[in-house]
C-alpha cells in the first residue's frame, strides 16, 4: 500500500491533534516508532494486529503516569531570528 505525501501530511496532522487533545486531558502519550523501524517487527506487529494489506508505521503508547521530564529545548530567542 502507498501512502501520498498529503495523506502523510494528514496523519501527521491528525496525530498532532490527538496528542495535543489527550495532553490537554492529562493523557501521556509518546511514540514508540522504533520497533515499527525495523522491518521484521513490523511484520509481525502487524500479525498480531490481524493487518492484512497494511503495514504497522507508527507505534503510540498513551495512558496515565507518572510525571517524567521533558526534553531539553533551546530557548525560543536562540531560534527565531
């Protein structure tokens, strides 16, 4: 199955949503792609899933837990110029 650029625009839009929604309702959620990462993983989650004619991209654990911390950013003026 090909996916197109807009369609991958699409879900990574859609994804953005449903963090920043589930975030805002003290839902955790982080992505886990790195098993999807590797070809072999990803045939078998998809197994697993019953996935047929598709294939596992993205892999997002969310739930409630404890506070970790967030990763380092650089200030916003060190940015923009």
């Amino acid at each position: 199955m090909f996916l197109s650029v807009i369609s991958l625009l699409h879900i990574g839009q859609l994804f953005s949503a449903f963090a920043l929604q589930a975030t805002s309702l003290g839902i955790h959620n982080a992505v886990m792609n790195g098993v999807a990462d590797v070809p072999e993983m990803r045939q078998q989650m998809a197994g697993v899933l019953g996935i047929k004619n598709g294939r596992v991209d993205m892999v997002v654990r969310f739930g409630h837990g404890p506070l970790m911390p967030s990763s380092l950013r650089r200030p916003v003026a060190d940015i923009l110029v």
